[in-house]
C-alpha cells in the first residue's frame, strides 16, 4: 500500500491533543504497512511544530504556510489536503474527528471522490484492504465498514480512542513547504474571529474525564455542583438532554445521541436516570460511575461502580475525598 | 428568495436497535419513523428567513424510500412549500457520497440561493452529506450552526468548535448545516397539517435526475458496511447502598486504587 497521510489540526501554534493521536495512529498504520508517514500541516504560523512532529514519528512534514491561513477557511483548507493527497499519492489519509476535521474531512473527501469513514474507532488492513469500526446509532451498535479498490481511504478519529505513542521512534522529519495555489475564491466562507465560551475549559468530547448532570439538578444553580467536582479531577462538565433542554446549561455540554457521544476515561453520572438517548452517548466510557436516588435507574446497569443516593450529599463528600487523596 | 432545505427520515433515537440475520442491517420492522432532529432545525430556520423576508419559496428534497414521504409531509405542514422526494431503487444503501450525488443532481436545477441541512443524520452518524454536497454544488458552507443571520453581501454564522463558537462569513449561495441551538422547530398546526396534504411532492428517480445508476447505490459506494454487531455487553458493576459517606470514600478508593482512574 502506499503511504500514510495524517492532516495534524494546529490552533494558535498548538498542535491539537486528538490530532496528536491521530499522527500516533499513522505511525502505527505506516509501520505495519512498512510504509511513510506523511504529516500535513496548515496555517499562518508553523514554527516549532515540525520537530514535536518529527518526535511522534513523521517521516516527511508538508507545510503550507500562508498569512491568509491564520483561521480555518473551509475551501482553503480542503485545497491543501487536495494538494497533499495529490502529493503524496497515500493510501490511508487520517485526520481527527474534531469540529475542523469533520468539517474538512467531509469536504476533501467529496474532491476526492472517495469513501470516508467518520468517527472511527479501530482500523486494521490486511492484504491492502482497509476495515474500520465505528460506532452507529450513537454506538447503540458498531459497524465494521470497508472501501472500494482505487481511490486513498478517508477516516476520521474520535479523540480519546487511540493513544498517543509514548515513545515513538522519531521519523525522518523532513520538513518542506508545499505550494499550494490559494486564490480569492477559496477563502468565499472563512473564519473570522473565535469567541470562547466562558469558563469553560476542556470540551467533553475531548476530555479525559467528564462529569455530568441530569434531571435532578432542578435548576442551573446546582450546576455548581456538577462543576466543584469536574473541577476537583480535572475534567469537563457534561449534561443529560433533560438539563440542556430545560436551559440550565448550554448544548455544548449535552452527552448523548443528540449532543456529543463521549469516550473519557472516566465518566461520572450525577441525577441521571440514563435513559437509551443518553446512553449511547456515553456507554464507551472506560469507567463509569453513577450518583442517583433511585435504585432502579437504568444507568446504574451500565455503571462500574455506583452510589444510591442525594448527589447533593454525595458530591460536597466525594469533592474532599478527591482533594485529600490528591494532598495525600 | 430561494431556500432548499435537505431532509432524511431516521429511526427515533428512543428506537432499540436489533441487527437482521444478514449481520449487516438493521430490523426496520419495528422502527418509529421520524424527520432527523436537525433536520427540523433546518427547516425551521428556511421558514424564519422567508417569514421575514416576506418573500420566496422553501423547497424540502429527501432520498429515500416510499416511507420517506412522510417526513416530507411533515416539513411541509411546518410550513414549507414544496417537496420532492427522491427515490429508486438503484439509490438503496447509498454512502455519503452517492446521497450527496442524489441530492445535488436533484438541487442544482432549482438554483437555491440558501441549502440547508441537518448537521448530521442519527443512526448512521456519519457527519458528511451536507458538506460533500456543498462540494458538488460548488457553493462555500458553513457547518453546525447554531446562529445565523443574512447580511448585505451574504451570512455570518456561529459554528460550534471545542470549547467555544467560530464566527464564519461567506457569500450566498451557501450551504448550511443546522446544529440544536440554531432555533426552536415549530410544531406543525392543524391547518398547516390540513394544508400540507394539498402541497405538491414530486418524485424523481434516476433517469429523472440524469443520473448513471453506477454512480450510486450500493454500485457506487465507496464505503460499505460488511459488518453490523451489538456493543460487548458490560459486566454488572458494584453498587453501594445506605450509608452515602462509606459510599463515597469505597468509590473514590476503588477509581484510584482498582480501576486507577484518579
């Protein structure tokens, strides 16, 4: 097979943890294969980022470096992974599944004239003919799906999913800019400034650990509790449809199949009954911890490891327990 | 003003998935159909901008089936126009790309100065139609949207990233992506229900749309599904009961200590 090609996602100079993963995945793919690894990357300002992608394993790096790149341009973008693919001639072209990486992926896929797997999980090849497993219905079920012969196979990653290489064998790290002829035209939809929601820091889809608040949460006030316990692990605030839909907290929280579908380390299930919406949201958690009232709550099923019981006194409680393992 | 808004039938997202024999499908026998949830953000948005305007036509399409007519009927009795429903056999099992094939044969004749669709359709996740359309109609977009509003020289639009919102600009025609947040969707009246019964919905197949049966369908996805399975079921968990404080210390204990979490 020919060549990996991973696009890396990089904001403000930073290489996007879920992009990091998917150069790791490369890696792997591109030593199984016995093939290189491609890293492509896009933007105004570069510098830096192609020895760290040397140290995850690149063998060549294409740069396209462009003033009118500061902020991602839907058109622009798709133009340089066109110009990439072209390059490049891979097999396999991976990028993550973040806001952007969808976005792009999608686009470039249809230039191409390809077949693209979204939100992938796993990927194996064997004997050139690439599989991939990724969750439907919210991964209510899984599919394994596979590509017509001809054109490179497209996947999109979810984050959380493939490790980032702890010790890579640093590539060959030959970076060399690639040209790419941007006109007026590809700059018709453009990004023009970014407006961070306020206190939030880490988003759930991409969070090691989330914790989340469901109906009993009565009102948006109790949120504080939901966030005094993210805060004490470190982790993101999440939210069942229930406390979306009632308005206490903005959608970008909702886990489930009509928010965001989860796969942190650690998820923590706080007044939430667990109905099938939310479940298939969150049901590939590594571990999963519910706080709820009602004995018979349906999440307590899928949970690891579960409290029955007032979340309103359980939190405050696993709030110092945290802290005082954390001193400890 | 022109405003054609791309829908797709699903599976309630209540539905319990049972998986056929053939282990690639999915039982449709008892699947409540519904309009995909952001679709309806969609559609909703198309009948605000030609509300305001007070002027232009809102134009529903949908691949699918014959059952597929429902989800166009219901678009229309929230309000839109028209529809036209799109559908042939050859169109069956689709990838992304041949549903976006469909879709753009089918739009480009209208020249809609606005395309609208849902982020993403549930069930089959896949978060490409509605881009790889806007690709093959040669029109900029703009994806999962939760704001928009039409300016002088075209829209400007909040997209939903990470931890925050993009600001994105472009010129009309465009393509958008709605995303839950974008509107409240209306409930269709009665009247609007009454009055959608007599709405035209015209039908087209392949040969209708120009299209080369190779190009779709099952003949032409570049993506298949080989395989269909149920998650690995999950090993009942430990509960604790009663004392709240115990219960909380043996957790914490047990994430740092068993399952090494924090």
């Amino acid at each position: 097979m020919a060549g990996v090609l991973v696009f890396a996602e990089q904001r403000d100079n930073k290489l996007r943890k879920p992009s990091l993963e998917a150069i790791s995945e490369g890696r792997r793919q591109a030593d199984k294969l016995g093939v290189e690894l491609t890293v492509l990357l896009v933007g105004d300002d570069l510098s830096g980022l192609d020895s760290q992608t040397t140290a995850l394993g690149a063998d060549k790096i294409l740069l396209v470096k462009d003033a009118r790149l500061k902020l991602y341009a839907a058109e622009a973008w798709t133009l340089a992974v066109e110009t990439a693919a072209r390059t490049a001639q891979p097999g396999l072209v991976l990028m993550a599944s973040s806001a952007m990486g969808r976005d792009l992926a999608a686009r470039v896929a249809a230039r191409l004239r390809t077949g693209l797997a979204s939100d992938c999980t796993a990927i194996s090849i064997e004997n050139g003919a690439v599989s991939i497993r990724r969750p439907v219905y919210s991964g209510k079920a899984i599919a394994t799906v596979v590509f017509a012969a001809g054109a490179p196979v497209m996947a999109t990653l979810r984050p959380n999913v493939f490790p980032v290489l702890s010790q890579p064998r640093p590539g060959k790290g030959a970076a060399a800019p690639l040209e790419v002829a941007f006109e007026d035209r590809h700059f018709r939809c453009r990004v023009t400034s970014i407006e961070a929601e306020k206190g939030a820091t880490q988003d759930v889809a991409e969070a090691d650990i989330v914790v989340s608040g469901g109906r009993a949460m009565k009102g948006p006030e109790n949120f504080s509790y939901i966030k005094s316990l993210a805060d004490a692990l470190g982790g993101a605030v999440g939210a069942s449809r229930a406390a979306v839909d009632a308005g206490w907290i903005d959608h970008q929280h909702q886990v489930g199949q009509t928010g965001k579908v989860v796969s942190p380390t650690l998820y923590i299930a706080c007044g939430i009954s667990g109905a099938i919406q939310h479940l298939a949201g969150m049901s590939s958690s590594k571990v999963i911890v519910a706080i709820n009232k009602d004995a018979d709550a349906p999440i307590f099923k899928l949970a690891d490891y579960g409290i029955v019981g007032d979340l309103y006194e359980a939190i405050p409680k696993m709030v110092d327990e945290i802290r005082k393992l954390k001193a400890g | 003003m022109k405003i054609v808004v791309a829908v797709k039938q699903v599976p309630d997202t209540e539905t319990k998935v049972t998986i056929r024999p053939d282990g690639r499908s999915v039982d449709e026998s008892s699947i409540t159909w519904i309009v995909n949830p952001y679709d309806e953000f969609a559609v909703e948005e198309a009948l605000k901008i030609k509300e305001a305007r007070g002027e232009g036509e809102v134009v529903v399409v949908t691949v699918g089936p014959a059952r597929a007519a429902t989800a166009l009927r219901t678009c229309l009795a929230m309000g839109a126009d028209r529809g036209v429903h799109l559908s042939d056999p050859a169109f069956e099992n689709s990838d992304s790309l041949g549903l976006a094939t469909i879709l753009a044969a089918a739009i480009k004749p209208i020249g809609a100065d606005l395309v609208f669709a849902g982020q993403y359709a549930v069930g089959t996740d896949n978060r490409q139609v509605g881009v790889m359309l806007a690709e093959l109609l040669e029109m900029p977009h703009v994806s999962v949207v939760t704001k928009l509003e039409l300016t002088a020289g075209g829209l400007s639009a909040h997209r939903e990233i990470e931890g925050g919102h993009e600001i994105v600009e472009s010129p009309l025609p465009c393509v958008i992506t709605a995303q839950k947040g974008l509107n409240e969707p209306r409930y269709a009246s009665l009247k609007g229900i009454m009055a959608a019964k007599k709405k035209p919905i015209e039908e087209k197949d392949a040969a209708a749309l120009g299209l080369d049966k190779g190009q779709v369908g099952e003949a032409g996805a570049k993506v298949k599904i080989s395989r269909l399975e149920m998650p690995p079921p999950k090993q009942p968990g430990r509960i604790f009961k009663d004392d709240v404080e115990m219960a909380v210390r043996e957790v914490v204990r047990l994430l740092h200590e068993e399952a090494k979490v924090i």
